[in-house]
C-alpha cells in the first residue's frame, strides 16, 4: 500500500505557466485599451458568475429547495427549474456591480434587463443562457451556461433592444461554462478558442488549452433520436445514412453544452433540427446556436441550419429560433447535403405539378 501511494498521491506539475483568464483576455488585444480592459473586466464577472453557479450545483442535492420546478413557465412556455432561476439571478446581480453591462438578455426572461447606472459608460449587453440542459440538474448530469458579448448601438431608446437583432458576426465574443467533473470555461474574442479550468483551491480559472481546433471529421453525431418520426425526410435519410456506415457513434446527453463540448474536442456534428411541426427548432439563435456558431467557425469548423451559414441570420425578435446543425466541416456538410438535395428534389416536384 506504501508503494501504491507514493505512485499516485504527488501531484504533476502542468507544463504551462498557470496563466489566469483575466491575463490571457489581455492578450488577446495588441494594447492595453479600454477595449481591453472593459472585456476583461467583463470576462471576469462571467467567471465570478460561473463560480457561483458551480458552487451552488455542487451542493445542490444537500441543500431544501433547490432541485426541481418552480411550477412556473417562462418566455418560452416552458416549465422553470429552481435552479435556472438561481443562475439567472446570479448573472443578474454579478453584473449590476459591473459598471459596464447596460443590459441583460436571457432566455428567462421575455425583456432585456436593463441596468441604469451602468447605461452611461456600459455600452454593451451580455446575451446568456443561465442554466443549458436544467433537465439534468436533478439526476446530477452535466450542465451549462452560454453566454455573448454585444456592443450596444444606439440609444434604445425605447427599451426594446432592437439592436440586438443583427447576425451572429456581430458579436464581440462567446463562450460557455461547462460544469461537470471540472468546470470548465471556454471563450473566444474572434482570435481562437480556448479553455480554462477552474482551480477549486485558487479560485481561478487556468488556461487548459489554446486555439483548440475541431477535427476536420469525427466519429460522433449528436441528435436526439427519440424524435426521428418528426423530422423531415431529409433528417431521416442522413440517420439512416450513419446507421449503414461503420466508423460513427452515437452521443446524446440532453445538455447543449456537454455535446458541443465533445465534439470541438474529438470531432463530429451535433444536430438540433426543425420538426414538420416546428420547422424553426427548438434552440434560440441570440442564446444558445449564435454564441457556439461563434466558438466552431473559430475552432475551424462550421455552423448551419442546414440551409444556411448560422452566422449569417438575423433574427426577426429576442428569443427566435433555429436549428442547429454544429461541428466539424466535413460532418455539417454531409448534413447540409442530405437537407439542401432533399429540398431540391421537392422544388423539382412541385414544378411538374
């Protein structure tokens, strides 16, 4: 057992210099402006934020009141969880004491919180998901927040923030918190993608990785299969397609963010299509598919909604939807041709009607 011990217990040095996120937000602008200082700033209210949800989830079942329902709807008309409101609140009041963020836009919330003391010299609005895939919090599987950085153009006048509705090209930066055994922090400001792992013991988040690059191709598709019978024909032949070919495998975990999280690492497509229903999906474009479309075509790899570079759309209000289809370049082209011959073939039947 002496043996044993002496084996493992020494910890390893990491072969980096422990930079800080604040440090390498910094970096990432030739000079140290007010640009730089008020991302940094930013990205570090992000951070504290994300201590606090983590800190939170990791008691989450030893504390009364803090899993389940609300027994309330939101926005969306979907049901709340506890604890979706908690990290909403936590966004909330980490940013009231920021001086910098004139507004808050969550899927929580049906209006832009606005935060008047801050309006004058805060010229920008933080987008966010608080809690990404809150059905899992219960059974103590991964989770996520998502965020986006905008610049405020105008006056807004009208508190309607229709600003915010311009493409995805348009934002400053975008990340997102994972919290599963680690929590991890993953941003980009335009000039790569890259990682930091919160260190319990510092209370900081260490650079893990730089520039992460998405694999040209990899083995996972992502999607949940369970609604394959209200897909489009086009979604239908791609699974079939995967189904005959060795060399895939199936991942799904019901959190946004742990799947994407994977595949920017290993390689592959995650998808969230429309339904014949709801062809316009299920994901929110200002929230959650532009702030990871950001994150892929940074990593080299790319994001579509299966007709169109995400990127590219404009929203037509705050919490529009879109489906997604994310990953490797190869991957999401392989999709894109399953959904773009499909639609063809129908233009071309519908013209010999």
């Amino acid at each position: 057992m002496e043996n044993f011990d002496k084996a493992v217990i020494p910890e390893q040095s990491l072969d980096r210099d422990c930079q800080t996120l604040s440090r390498h937000v910094l970096q990432q602008f030739s000079n140290f402006t007010t640009e730089a200082q008020d991302v940094s700033s930013i990205m570090n209210r992000i951070a504290l934020a994300a201590k606090l949800v983590s800190r939170r989830l990791s008691r989450a079942g030893l504390m009364a009141g803090v899993l389940g329902f609300t027994g309330e709807t939101n926005v969306q008309g979907e049901s709340v969880k506890k604890m979706d409101i908690y990290a909403n609140d936590v966004f909330i009041s980490v940013f009231k004491q920021s001086g910098l963020v004139c507004r808050l836009a969550s899927e929580e919330m049906e209006k832009p919180y606005y935060i008047p003391e801050n309006c004058p010299i805060g010229r920008y609005t933080l987008l966010y998901d608080p809690i990404d895939g809150s059905s899992n919090v219960d059974i103590n599987l991964n989770v996520g927040s998502i965020f986006s950085l905008r610049q405020q153009q105008g006056d807004d006048l009208d508190g309607e923030a229709q600003d915010l509705l311009q493409d995805g090209d348009r934002q400053i930066g975008a990340g997102y918190v994972l919290y599963g055994p680690s929590t991890v922090l993953v941003y980009t400001l335009g000039k790569g993608v890259h990682s930091f792992i919160l260190d319990p013991s510092l209370g900081e988040f260490i650079l893990a990785e730089e520039n992460i690059t998405i694999p040209s191709h990899g083995p996972v598709y992502s999607v949940n299969e369970g609604n394959y019978w209200q897909w489009d024909e086009s979604i239908r032949e791609y699974i079939r397609y995967v189904h005959r070919h060795e060399g895939y495998t199936s991942r799904y975990s019901g959190a946004l963010v742990g799947d994407f999280h994977r595949i920017l690492l290993q390689g592959g497509v995650f998808l969230y299509p429309g339904t014949v229903k709801k062809p316009e999906g299920k994901l929110r474009l200002l929230y959650e598919s532009a702030p990871l479309a950001l994150l892929a075509e940074q990593a080299g790899g790319q994001a579509s909604t299966g007709m169109e570079r995400l990127l590219s759309v404009v929203p037509d209000k705050l919490h529009q939807r879109t489906p997604l289809v994310i990953g490797s370049t190869e991957d999401v082209q392989l999709v894109e041709s399953f959904i773009q011959d499909w639609a063809r073939r129908e233009s071309e039947q519908q013209a010999l009607v």
